[in-house]
C-alpha cells in the first residue's frame, strides 16, 4: 500500500486513516501502559501465547478492536469478528460450529470477537456459556458500558474483565505524529507542518479516541493545500475549516471541562431549566460525550432530587437509553428532555445526606454483627445458635407493622434518612410519622 508523495492523502481506494495506522504489534501501540507495560498481566499472556477469554471495558478509540487482533496475530488463532448489533443467536452458532471443525482439523484455535457485547440480551449471551466453558472458542468481548450491569454473571465468571483507559494527550499526540512520519501508511512521503494550535484542537476534540483523532488529521490534510516550498501546513484554523465548525472554548480535560458541567448541575439544583438547557448545549456543541451528560444527570437524579420525585431517576435513565439507541443527534433532544424534566421537578438532598452520614458510622463501628434474630437459619446449627429466634414477620401484624430493632445494638433507634416537605417526600415523611406514632404504642 502506497501513497501518492504529491499529494496528502489519497483514500479513493484506501481504508480509512485511522483502520490503516491500526498497531500490529505490541511496539506500535500506544497507551495503556497498566495492561501492556513490561511485566503487566495482557503483555505476559500475549507474550507467552496463552490467552484465556476476555472483556476489555473501555471509552471509544481505546484499542480494544486492535488488542483482540493482536492476540490472534501473537497465537496464530483465527479471528472472527462481529458485532452485537448485527448478529445474534444463529450467527454464535455458525461461528461455533466452524470453530470447533478448525480446531479437530487444524489444531486452530479461534478468538470470538464480539463488539458492544452488552447489546446482547440474556438469552444471547447464554449461549455462549458452553461454548466458552469447552473452549470451542476463546472469547474476547468489548464494552463501553459497565460489564457488572450489562454483562450476565455467569458470562463474567468465566471471563476477565480488563479495564482500557481514554488515551492521554501526550498518547494522542504519539499517533497524530506516528501517522504524519509512516511513509507507508500515513503521510510521511510529504512534508507536513503541524502547528502546536492544531494539534492541540485535534487532542482536545480527540478526547482520548485515537480513531478521531485520525480520522480528523485525515480531514483536515484533505483540505490542505501545499505551501510554496511543498509543505502542507495544518493550523488550528485549517482543523476548524475541515471539520466545518469551529471549536468551542472547552478543554475536556482541564478546568473549562469542570466550569461547565458545575454550571449545568447547579442549574439544574436551582430549577432553572433555561440556564440547564444552555449549558447542556454548550458542552454537546463542544464535542463532549453525551453520554457522559446522560450520567451526570441520572447522578443528579438521586443526589438532589432523589424520592421527592421517583420518576426523575427514570426519565434521566430513559434519556440515557433512548441516546445509546438513536445516537446524534436524534438522542439529544432526550437529554434536553431530561434536563428540563430534572431541573423542574421538586428538590431533596435527604437521599445523599443519609448515604454520606451512614458511611461515617460504618467507617467508626466497623463491621457490627447482625443481630441473632435477623440471621437466616438455613440449618439446624444455626437455628440451635439462635439463628433467627424472635423475628417477628410483619405480614402477621395489622397493616405489616411490627415494633422491632433492625439495628446492630450499638446503633439502636439511629436515624438517618429525613424526607422532606416537598414532593413526593412529603407522603413519605407523613406515612413514616404515622407508622413511628403506631409502633411506639404498640412498645407502649
């Protein structure tokens, strides 16, 4: 594969940028030093040829796709690659079916590769379970979403998880400049100038991703024109230029980053859907992930809002939802539509109070027995310890009240939770009165 040395890129018959600098080997990669560095566990299993099944868990343009390629490359294992999105039950099937038939007649081992595995559903990932336990393949999935929520615990039991991290600035900058000196794969047969401002914009815009920053770097030299002494200069404004939006003030990484999403939250903590939906725009229109928007406010939801409206929490994770499944910019209008939600819906805090007061009393009494009378008592040596005498069931009382201590007795009659008098808390506040005032007669 070879590039035109007159002119930048030339990717009529060519993949993409970022598919072409995609790391071969363990020296061409770049980041994620925790996995990979001299001695770290994916270095010596690689190293060693032994791979076992895998999740990576890690942000876009992180490497999973490359790691899982390289595994095969460094095990001379057979790659099979496909997608959640498109693949389901049947597909797991062939794949299976073709796995075990290379490995009785080859000796062939072969790595499964399953892209935004948390889009499986149950009964999909079920299916692999047999497989993965008889070693027909070796699976490796990859997720940008928490596999503890997304991923079925018996999946997780026979997988190790491995957490990727966002590429650095100072990682992003090693491939934007890996890509312009690779005279076979990149640019390096051409002479580029790439100004400190432009490379700046393509990081900050990159947010960790090398697959945009490539793909930026490709755009903006497609624009570029050559330079009297044949040097294609790339400036900050020739980046805005390519991309067709000129970039916001917004460093993800640093200050501005923190200055504005503390301007959304407060707005939306003062009921001030106006000002939300400014802010929210604000960082969309920077480049900021939405869904790191989705998770701040599903936070938001509990943290000052919490039961004075239930339904907060759901409509901030039907946001979440409806913008993994539409992407952009359609999913945006669901986040505007949670923010204004939020920010108009009654306030509490009494939720992150209680949580934040109850680890201060767990971090000075330490672990505190249950008590005997709220243990189970499987067996009849617990039962004959104790296990379970006196509890009283409070379907057998009027209204399901019993008068009885769920405390450890050094925490006896603590309170933390304290509903307030707005919204949905003012019910619970007044339901909680009347069973305290019931449950002191009944001690009475």
């Amino acid at each position: 594969m070879t590039l035109d040395p007159t002119k930048p890129f030339q990717s009529e018959n060519l993949p993409p940028l970022a598919e072409r600098m995609r790391p071969r080997n363990l020296e061409e990669f770049v980041g994620q030093e925790h996995l990979l560095g001299p001695g770290k566990f994916l270095r010596r299993m690689l190293e060693s040829g032994k791979i076992f099944p895998l999740i990576f868990w890690g942000p876009p343009g992180s490497g999973k796709t490359t790691l899982a390629q390289m595994m095969a490359r460094y095990t001379q294992a057979h790659f099979v690659q496909f997608s959640a999105v498109l693949s389901g039950v049947k597909e797991i099937r062939e794949v299976v079916k073709e796995a075990e038939e290379r490995l009785k007649e080859k000796g062939q081992k072969t790595i499964l590769f399953v892209d935004e595995i948390h889009r499986f559903n149950k009964a999909q990932q079920d299916a692999f379970l047999p497989h993965v336990e008889k070693g027909s393949i070796i699976l490796i999935g990859a997720t940008t979403e928490n596999p503890s929520f997304e991923v079925i615990a018996p999946l997780l039991s026979r997988t190790k998880v491995l957490v990727l991290k966002s590429l650095t600035g100072s990682d992003l900058e090693k491939i934007v400049r890996g890509a312009l000196r690779d005279s076979e794969r990149g640019s390096g047969k051409i002479r580029v100038e790439l100004t400190t401002e432009g490379l700046e914009l393509i990081k900050t815009l990159a947010d960790g991703d090398a697959r945009i920053a490539l793909n930026t770097l490709e755009q903006a030299l497609s624009f570029a024109q050559a330079e009297a002494d044949g040097t294609y200069l790339i400036s900050r404004l020739m980046v805005e230029e390519a991309l067709q939006k000129k970039a916001l003030r917004y460093d993800k990484a640093g200050e501005e980053h923190y200055n504005l999403i503390s301007a959304l939250h407060k707005s939306l903590r003062g009921s001030d859907p106006d000002g939300a939906l400014y802010w929210l725009a604000r960082m969309l229109e920077a480049g900021e992930d939405p869904l790191y928007l989705a998770r701040r406010m599903v936070r938001f939801a509990s943290e000052d809002i919490g039961l004075a409206d239930p339904q907060a929490l759901q409509q901030a994770l039907a946001a979440k939802e409806a913008y993994h499944f539409l992407g952009s910019p359609e999913g945006e209008l669901a986040l505007v539509q949670a923010a204004v939600y939020l920010a108009t819906a009654p306030k509490s805090n009494a939720l992150y109070q209680a949580h934040g007061q109850i680890k201060k009393v767990i971090e000075k009494t330490g672990a505190l027995p249950v008590p005997l009378h709220l243990r189970n008592a499987p067996t009849a040596l617990m039962k004959g310890l104790g296990y379970g005498r006196g509890y009283r069931y409070a379907h057998d009382y009027p209204e399901g009240l019993v008068a009885q201590e769920n405390f450890p007795e050094e925490l006896k009659g603590r309170r933390f939770y304290h509903p307030t008098e707005r919204g949905f808390e003012k019910t619970i506040k007044t339901r909680l009165e009347y069973w305290r005032k019931r449950l002191n007669l009944e001690k009475a």
